[in-house]
C-alpha cells in the first residue's frame, strides 16, 4: 500500500512578536506631518516653531502651545475615526521631537493603523526573546514548562524521538553538537548509525543518536531511484528535518532568510535526542512495508517517543476494519512496548470523516492556527490600497515607483508559449525596462500543480533589477488557500481576484499604447509594503481549514465508531522549522536551511515533543497515561476566552469560521503547563485495547487473532467502555451507561463531578463525588439516555474539579437513535 506524505500547502512565518496574554499591547504610532522641534509653519495656519540646532524650545509660546494641541486633537482624530470608543486606550501624545502617540491597542487595531492614510510606523514597544518557530512561546513552554525541568538545556533530556519520515539534514545548526554540551551516551537506547556513503562520515552526532533508512519495499517496486533519494538517512525531501526540529530542534538558532533573521529557532524539547528511520522518499512517498520495518526498528531500538506525519493513502484491500491492518497492528505492538505514538490526523479538511488516523492507542493530532495572521498591501498611484500577501521588506518609504508588466516586456513574443508572465525567466523579458521599476506578473496554474514558485518571481525580478514585484491572482478557485512566502525583494500577491483586476484596470488606464498595442511609455505607479510584521490575534487557536474532521470511522464502508478522533489539537498553520539543503519538496524553500510550512505533519511533532516533556517527568507511565495528560487539560477555549472557532467552507465555498466541535479539535487544544501536572488519568494498556477491538461490531475475532496472536475473551461490554479519556457512542438507543477509571498522580484530593450535554440526550453521572489517595484508582460512571432523535451528534463533557485545583475534562458525545 503506498503511503502519503502529509501534504501541507506552504505556508510561512515570521516571528518578530510573541503571544502576551491580555487583549491589548502597547504600540508606538508615527503620523505624517512634522513635530514642534521641526515644523517650519505654513500649513494648517499654524506658526513655526522650530528651533536652531541646540536651541531650547520656549514650550509657553502660544505658537507652540497652539501647535502641540492640533498635534494631539489629529491623533484623537485619528484613533477616533478608526476605533470604537473604549476598545482602545491612548497613552501619550508624541508632538515635540516626533509627531506620534503610544495607545494601548489590539494587534488587529494594530494592523488597522498600519495601513491607515497618514500613518508612518505601528511598532509594537515590547521587548522580548523571539523564538522562530513561535510555538513554544505560544504554549508557553519558556516560561511555564522548560524552567521546571532545569531550563530549556536539560528539556527532554535522555528521552529518545523516534522519526518515520523521509530523514534529516544532520549538519543544519538545529541539529548540530559542540564539544562543550553534553550529549553523552543513552544506554537504553540500541540504534546504529548510517556512514554516508559519499562523505564517509556518520549521521549520528549525539543529538542525533540512530540514523537508518529504509527502502527495499521501494526498491522492490521500483519506484527508488538512488541518485535523487539518496541510498541513506539524507533527507532529499525536507520533511523529515522539519518534523525532527519541530519535536527536538535545539534551542536558540538563527533563523536567517533573504539578508533577514527571524528570530531564533527552538524544538518543543530542545535536549532530547533524534532517531531518525527514514522510510519516506522524494517523489514517490513510501510504502507500508519500509514503514512498518522502520517503526518496527525503532521500538526494538528503544525510542521513547514515535513522531509519525505520514498516513495511509488508501486502504487497505485484506482488511475490513480502519483499526486492524499492518500498519495499525505494528502501531498497537509500539504501544504495548511503552513506545508514545504521535500520528498526524490527514489534510482532508475540513470535510467529515477525512482522518487517516483511527486507532484508540495513538494519539491523532489534529493543526490548529496560532495567534499569527500576515498581511501586505500595495498602494497604487491613485491612491488605492490593494491588500495581499507579502513576506518581505516594503519600499522605499514615501517613494513610488513605476509598474511594468511581463507581458509588455518581452523580448520575442515567440516565446509565449513558455508562459512568460509567471516570471519564471528573466531571459525573455527586455532587463532595460524592468530595471527600477515594480515588475507585474501573473500568478498562472503552474503555481498550482507545476514547477513556479514565487521564490524564483523573487529570483527573476531581482536579476532585471526590479525595486519589486506584484503577482495577480486572476482565477482563484473557490477556497484557494494562499500562504506569504519569505523573499528578500519587495514582493506582494495579490489574492483577491476583484483587487487583482483593479489592479490591472489601473495599469491599462495608465499605460499609453499605440495603434498596434504597444506600450508608448509606462505611467502606472505604487509601492509595496512592509510584510515583515506579524499581525497578533487573540483569536487564537483555530482549527486549520485542511485538519482532517471526525466523525472517526470503523471500517472503509465509513460505519462510524465509538472512539472520538481526532485527540487533540497542536499548532500546525505556518509553521518555521529547520529545511533540507536538499529539499524539494516546497519549490519556494529550494536550497534554503529552513522553511515556513503547514499540515498536520507539523502538528504531530507538537505533539510528540510535548510528550517527551512528560515522558522526561513521569518516567514510567504509560502511552496511555501521557496521551490523556495531554487531553484532559487541553483547552476548548481561545486567547479572547471565546469558544475555539474551526475554519470551514461556507454555501459560496468561501473560507468562514464556525464554532469548532470535538469533531474538528478532538478534547482541545495541548495545554502543555498543565499536561504536566493532570491530577488524574484515564490509563489503558494492551488487553484493554483488545477489548475495544472485541467489542466493536463489525469486526471478525478472526481478524483480531491475526493480528494480535490474541483471543477474544474479556467482559468490557461494549467498546464506548475503553477507558479512554473520552466517550463516544456513535449510535444510542434509550440508555447507555459507560464506565470509565481514574488514577490520581498527584497527592491525596477530593474531586467534584459535574456533567453536561446538548438537551437531546440526558446525561448523569456517579458518583457526583469522591476522594482519591495518592496512587489509588476509581471508577465512576456516566449515563446517557436519548431525550429526543435529531440525526445529529450531541456533544458535552464531564468536568472534574478538584479540592487542590486540578481540573480534568472529558469530552462526551452521542448520537441518539429511535432503535
């Protein structure tokens, strides 16, 4: 069976701002018009009131007095005209030695005024280390979670990250080694370590601890081509480096683009050790036998942790059932062996039942957007502002500069057919006429499914001497995704197909042609701004639009289960990670060192990172125990306190935000402060596993033999009973009661139990309270009877508070039917 790598679109990042809880920040604003120290007078009616150099200002003189208060009454004005009264809070008035002000304002306010006529400069006054991957400060690990395990230096540390994916780059920074840091040997782990065949030297470093490959399935089918896949751990693709540095890249690594440092770069668990099996390839993808040989080395081998951003592309033809297949099977043997599995949900978004990943004993991660949006905007000649996406520096400011487009500077119109106004050339366009000027290209279908990239627009305007370039996007599909690409030319697409033609309207008005079509002199102008700031939003997390969606399902003639995937959510939207030198996998990231990218491939290793932080804290508990320590303390509710929202299509296939439900984000978003100190879990193993196996319907015990050497002999009931640390119940008739235990990891604490649930199914529980030692387990029980029949889920939750503070959340649904 082949296998997909996760397919993410690209998506990139910049992190010059970091989350901060509250709703507003501090930015400083510059407006046109000049300041007391230099305004010169002659316009509003107002007298001089500059000074000779080192000159003191005589602030009495009404002159001034008058001038600092139209200073002032234009920056009320302006907030005024812009914003609500009482969203913002204006903190000074800049009018003597520059003309600004200081409000305490939204990032989205924020990002209003960026673009506001008048408006020079919205710099956010706050000072702060910047990790590139903006991740972990967005979960808090810097603050909340490394410093409890000694520091982001010892974060991880000895826990070994298991990786089935297309390799690693093992000389990028993020991975590299010095002699003064301390990655001695880990004795439980057996790894060998791959000699590069050409260089000789090995892949392993001690960060990177294994480092083997896998291929004879594709050799076999003859798909592996050496010269382009590389017969070793090499990553050809990028994937792989992506994923590892995402999990345990270390910690404070430039991240440097295009002349421009994006902060520094930092894995969820800097300190933990690599063990890359790689098994995926450039052009093919894998197959499950490479796969399943790797995961199965790696357990043998002793990793800790799996990190899996791969997934079925089909299923399989032997089996009935999405839960017993070699893959799955292989999987279940992992986490029998103590081996945590983080698995990406699919890219199937955001249509139902689009999860690749079905199996109760591993965790289904599912991507979630974090608090970063990033815009960009052209002004045009006539004063009209174009929105679109941009990744790169602005301008000149207060400068414009003349447009050109490709298609009217060919040097042979021959050449046509070679698609000329994507840019992908600069041999067929006339350098003279592009040479200080913005270059306008068209953003063709070959951006879509072929080899364009705007990294090579990028590329080309540069080598004709563009200032900058602007792609127009004529043709979008309904619900095209567009992500900014990082380029160090001023640059900008325009995405919305209506701007794109006003865009084009301007540049036809303003372009004289002659009786031919030819272009007598170029008159359009506009100048491109700064895309480099990230725009902060509290309306952070949200589902992604591509996450893959529940309900889970447990067989291929899509007959739901009862077992809520995907788990749990973990950022996955524009993600900056370490990049292959070699990597083609992303066109706009050719030869890069690292990359900004999305998928739920981005999201697993969130994932499988954070567990390592838990894994390194609690030694011996089990998968079980670390996935519902990540569950049970996700959260449901974003930065502004609202409900989490999920991207989704609307009627006209236009991209909307719905209140999310478990189907989209599983129990929540990860929590990791908290997941390191749950309270309670729901813990499960091997034969309990079995018994949810035994139990669903549908499923030949048969099969199960065949896949587990195991028979069929418990008393679990029915599979809603899998002590799980949520209740699914894909078909209620009347009344259902589903046991489930908890184990308390903390001290002694009293715990009250509440329920609640959408009115279409009643639901209780029992006890309504009780008092667990330390250690000690017990069971309660939740009933659940159908009220009324919608043929839609209903969806609730049982919320534990404890006497010491913790809080443990379950998410419950049903689907109530007549019979």
């Amino acid at each position: 069976m082949g296998l997909l790598l996760m397919e993410f679109g690209c998506v990139f990042i910049i992190l010059f701002a970091l989350v901060q809880s509250g709703k507003g920040e501090v930015y400083i604003v510059t407006v046109e018009g000049e300041p007391i120290i230099s305004y010169m007078g002659g316009i509003d009616g107002f007298e001089a009131t500059a000074v000779e150099s080192d000159e003191k200002i005589d602030t009495s003189r009404e002159s001034v007095t008058s001038y600092a208060r139209h200073l002032e009454n234009r920056h009320d004005m302006l907030l005024g005209m812009l914003f609500d009264e009482g969203t913002y809070k204006k903190l000074y008035s800049y009018r003597h030695l520059i003309n600004g002000f200081a409000a305490h304002i939204s990032p989205e306010q924020a990002e209003t005024l960026r673009h506001a006529p008048g408006v020079k400069s919205v710099t956010r006054d706050w000072k702060v280390r910047r990790l590139t991957t903006h991740t972990p400060q967005f979960l808090g690990l810097p603050t909340g979670v490394w410093p409890t395990g000694g520091g982001y230096e010892r974060a991880g540390e000895d826990i070994v990250i298991g990786f089935v994916d297309s390799g690693i780059f093992p000389h990028h920074p993020s991975f590299r080694t010095h002699n003064t840091e301390p990655y001695g040997p880990v004795p439980k782990y057996r790894g060998k370590c791959e000699v590069d065949p050409d260089t000789k030297r090995s892949f392993c470093n001690g960060k990177i601890i294994g480092a083997q490959h896998f291929a004879l399935a594709a050799k076999a089918a003859g798909a592996f081509n050496p010269s382009i896949d590389f017969e070793s751990p090499l990553d050809g693709d990028g994937h792989g480096t992506h994923t590892a540095s995402i999990a345990a890249g270390r910690n404070g690594i430039p991240v440097r683009m295009h002349g421009h440092e994006f902060g520094k770069a930092s894995g969820m668990a800097p300190c933990a050790r690599i063990a890359v099996y790689k098994a995926l390839y450039r052009l093919f993808g894998g197959f499950i036998a490479d796969v399943v040989a790797a995961i199965d080395q790696a357990v043998h081998d002793g990793v800790d942790i799996l990190s899996l951003s791969v997934g079925p592309n089909s299923p399989s033809t032997t089996t009935k059932t999405t839960f017993l297949n070699p893959f799955d099977a292989t999987l279940l043997g992992a986490v029998k062996a103590g081996v945590f599995v983080a698995q990406a949900a699919g890219n199937g978004g955001p249509f139902p039942k689009t999860l690749v990943s079905y199996s109760p004993w591993i965790a289904s991660v599912g991507a979630a957007i974090d608090d970063r949006r990033y815009k960009n905007h052209l002004t045009l000649g006539n004063g009209h502002i174009l929105a679109g996406l941009g990744l790169s520096p602005s301008t000149r400011l207060n400068k414009t500069y003349t447009l050109v487009a490709a298609n009217d500077v060919l040097l042979d119109s021959s050449v046509m057919k070679f698609s000329p106004t994507d840019c992908q050339r600069p041999e067929v366009l006339n350098k003279n006429l592009i040479k200080g000027n913005i270059l306008l290209c068209g953003y063709s279908y070959n951006f879509v499914s072929g080899t364009a990239s705007i990294k090579k627009v990028s590329e080309t305007a540069k080598a004709l001497g563009a200032v900058g370039f602007v792609l127009c996007v004529e043709n979008v599909s309904p619900g095209m995704k567009f992500d900014p690409v990082p380029v160090g030319l001023p640059g900008i697409v325009i995405t919305d197909a209506s701007k794109s033609k006003d865009l084009i309207n301007y540049y036809n008005i303003s372009t004289p042609r002659d009786w031919t079509g030819r272009v007598k002199s170029f008159k359009g102008t506009g100048k491109i701004g700064d895309g480099l700031m990230p725009i902060l939003h509290t309306s952070a997390p949200q589902v992604a639009l591509f996450s893959a969606r529940g309900p889970n399902i447990k067989d291929f003639s899509f007959q739901e289960a009862d077992l809520l995937k995907p788990d749990i959510l973990a950022p996955g939207s524009l993600i900056w990670a370490a990049w292959s030198l070699n990597g083609t996998d992303e066109p706009n990231y050719d030869g890069e060192g690292f990359a900004m990218i999305s998928g739920t491939s981005m999201a697993a290793p969130h994932i499988a990172g954070i567990a390592a932080l838990i894994k390194q804290k609690h030694p011996h508990w089990s998968p079980a125990a670390i996935k519902s320590a990540l569950m049970t303390t996700s959260t449901t509710i974003d930065r502004a306190g609202n409900p989490i929202l999920a991207q989704q299509y609307s009627e006209t296939e236009a991209v909307k935000l719905v209140r999310a439900t478990p189907f989209d984000y599983g129990s929540g978003h990860v929590s990791p402060r908290a997941a390191l100190n749950p309270g309670l879990i729901f813990d499960a193993g091997y034969e309990d596993y079995l018994g949810f196996l035994c139990t669903t319907p549908g499923i030949d015990v048969h099969e199960i033999k065949n896949y587990t050497n195991s028979q069929c002999n418990n008393t679990m009931g029915h599979p809603s009973n899998l002590n799980s640390p949520s209740i699914t119940v894909a078909h209620l008739v009347r009344t259902r009661i589903v046991t489930r235990t908890v184990t308390n990891v903390a001290e002694e604490e009293t715990y009250v139990i509440q329920a609640r649930m959408q009115p279409a199914i009643a639901i209780e529980v029992n006890p309504p309270a009780m008092t667990i030692k330390a250690g000690a387990s017990r069971k309660f029980t939740v009933t659940l009877t159908v009220r009324s029949v919608t043929g839609t889920y209903s969806f609730g939750e049982v919320m534990m508070k404890g006497s010491r503070g913790h809080k443990v959340r379950i998410p419950v649904l049903a689907n109530g039917y007549s019979r």
